[in-house]
C-alpha cells in the first residue's frame, strides 16, 4: 500500500520530548501490513495514531483559469503536482495559506493541494473549517467573476491527521511530496511543520488499517498536540476578520510567498513583513489553577504580575491553547481573571520549530 509505505520511511523531525504525548486508542482490532514489513511493529504496537477531523471539510477548484483565480486570493504560491512517469502515481503536494479580506486579516486559513487533471490543466483541493465551507465558496464566487473556475464541495473524501505515536516511530526521511493512490488516497506532509505530522484524504471510513503499525486516535489528542506546538486551525483559533496572518505566525508555517504576485490583503502583510516589527504573536500556552466549568472565555484579558495588559486569551483545549501576546512580557508571570474574580496562571512557551532568532 503506497501510503503504509511512505510512512514507514518517514521521520517525525527534530525536538523528540515535544512528541511524546498519550494516546487514547479508540480502535483494538488487529492492525494489517503491507507486504514490506521492514520499520514497521508487530500487531500490537501502534507507530502511527489516525484522527478522523470532521470538523475539517474539502472545496474542489477545478478549470481553466483555476490557478491564476487562486493566485490573486491566497498568500502563498500553487502547490502545482509533480509530473507523472507513467509507472508511479502523479505526485501530489500541498501548501498551507489564508485568504484575506481587504484590510489584510485573515478570513480563512487553509491547506490546499494540487491535483493534476486529465485534462492537463490542474485542479486543486481546499481543506478549511467545515463550519465556513459556505461562507468561503460564496467569497470565492464573488471574486470569480468570468473565469473559467468551478467550486463545488469534495464530499467523498475525508480529512485525517496522522500522527507519530513515538519519536522512534521511523528514521528516515518522508519525501516532500505524496502520491495520490488509484483508491484517491492522498497522503502528503503537513505544510505548516514537521511536528504536524502527515494530512490524509481518503475515501476509506478506517485508514489506520490502511497504514501499517496504525490506530485510531481520540480527536482531543490531536487538538492538545497542535495547541502545545503553537499551530493554530480553524475560526476559534484565528477568528475571520480579526486575526492577523504575520501575528498568526504564518510565515512560521510556510503559508505566504513574499515574492508572489499581488493577493487580496497583500498591502499591510507586507508592510508588517518589510519593516520587520511584528510585536505580538500567538503563543503556545499552558493554565494551571482552578477553571471555569466551560474553560477560559476567548478574548479574556492575559495580564502580567503588576495587572498590565499582556494579550488576549484566544482558544484552547482545558488547560493548554494559544494566546495573543506581548512578545516581551511573555517571560515574567501572567495571569488571566475570570468572571468568578480567581486567578489562573499562564504560562507560554516558544516552539522549538519556531526560527531560532526568537527562541
């Protein structure tokens, strides 16, 4: 199997105790592997964990004019597939952008992946939010004008993060690209950091049957593994028409060409990028100390030890989530109130992935 395969060679990166994290296996039935066994468990080990993210929903682009049309909406460059030799499936690859709205904050972030066509004109894949699949094919119509574009929903595929179990997991390097398989699998690296592991798309309601060594993983290990990488995803974690991209730490993640062509909302990213002052960013933290029952509130005030404004709480997952702050008051104690007038503490960290400028 192509994506069993790929993933045997495959290696989680640098920084091993950030990997190290529980899994709550949800599937025990027996795993299958593929005819090469070589770097893969018995079939009671687990090398890799599956999570099904349904809150994660695929807009096909497809046509003509499609590149040109997303070009002059995404801040990163195509991610156009590699060419086919005949023998082995076209490759696929991916990018991590958002789109802006006018005044240069983000409206939607998203994964996209090139697919080539028979046509020979390609056509792509928009992994978003599932909650703004709506919004967001209605922001593409408005923009389409007379180009020869189609937008239409990927219902058949699914969405799935793979995730190294262990840093021991595999040793040798995952290539750049995937391959998209004759089952429509497409399994490609995580644009935005090695620490996210691998994206999935399958037709299969059970790919960790699929992937030798795999299970299935509880979708709140997932969100307690990207919160504590810093990576946010999704509109409670960069709200559409607030969030700035360079304070989202998008060039961080791979996901805006600063030498591409001209995008809706390019102006102000960069100004922001040229002057290269970007003050406040979103930040891995941690809480400890008594919660509300329904957890911290997004938008609650982040404050130092002496009450001074230190950024805003944006979203998380009980005691870990990211947080808008004053790259220099991060170090000292920080504390948010809540409505009950308790204090909770926070404390953030910087990523071992982020550049080493600002470590």
């Amino acid at each position: 199997m192509a994506a069993a395969a790929l993933l045997r060679g495959a290696a989680p990166g640098r920084g091993c105790p950030a990997w190290r994290w529980t899994l709550h296996v949800v599937s025990r039935r027996p795993l299958v592997h593929g005819s090469d066994r070589s770097g893969s468990g018995s079939a009671g080990s687990t090398a890799w964990a599956c999570f099904p993210l349904e809150e994660r929903a695929l807009l096909r682009v497809r046509g003509p004019d499609a590149a040109p049309f997303l070009l002059g909406l995404l801040t990163n460059e195509l991610p156009l597939p590699g060419p086919a030799d005949g023998v082995t499936p076209p490759r696929v690859r991916s990018v991590y952008a958002h789109f802006l709205n006018v005044q240069g904050r983000t409206l939607y972030d998203v994964i996209v992946y090139g697919l080539p066509e028979r046509e020979a004109t390609p056509g792509f894949l928009l992994e978003c939010d599932s909650t703004v699949l709506g919004p967001l094919r209605e922001h593409l119509a408005r923009h389409r004008v007379r180009r020869k574009v189609t937008v239409e929903p990927c219902v058949e595929l699914r969405v799935w993060a793979v995730l190294p179990s262990t840093p021991q997991a595999s040793a040798v390097p995952l290539p750049s690209t995937a391959t998209a398989t004759e089952a429509c699998t497409i399994l490609t690296r995580d644009p935005r950091t090695v620490r996210m592991g691998w994206r999935l798309l399958a037709r299969d309601e059970t790919p960790a049957m699929m992937l030798g060594g795999g299970c299935l993983g509880a979708l709140r290990d997932y969100h307690r593994h990207r919160y504590l990488q810093g990576v946010p995803e999704g509109v409670c974690d960069l709200p559409p028409g607030l969030a700035l991209p360079l304070e989202s730490n998008l060039a961080f993640m791979n996901g805006v060409s600063f030498a591409k062509g001209c995008y809706v909302g390019q102006e102000l990213t960069a100004r922001t990028h040229h002057t290269g002052v970007v003050r406040k960013r979103l930040f891995p933290v941690r809480l400890a100390g008594p919660l509300p029952a329904g957890g911290l509130g997004p938008g609650a005030s982040v404050l130092t030890a002496s009450g001074q404004a230190a950024g805003k709480f944006r979203a998380g997952l009980e005691d870990v989530g990211l947080a808008l702050l004053w790259s220099e008051r991060i170090k000292g104690p920080l504390h948010v109130r809540t409505s009950e007038s308790q204090e909770v503490a926070l404390t953030a960290s910087v990523p071992d992935w982020w550049p080493v400028a600002l470590k």
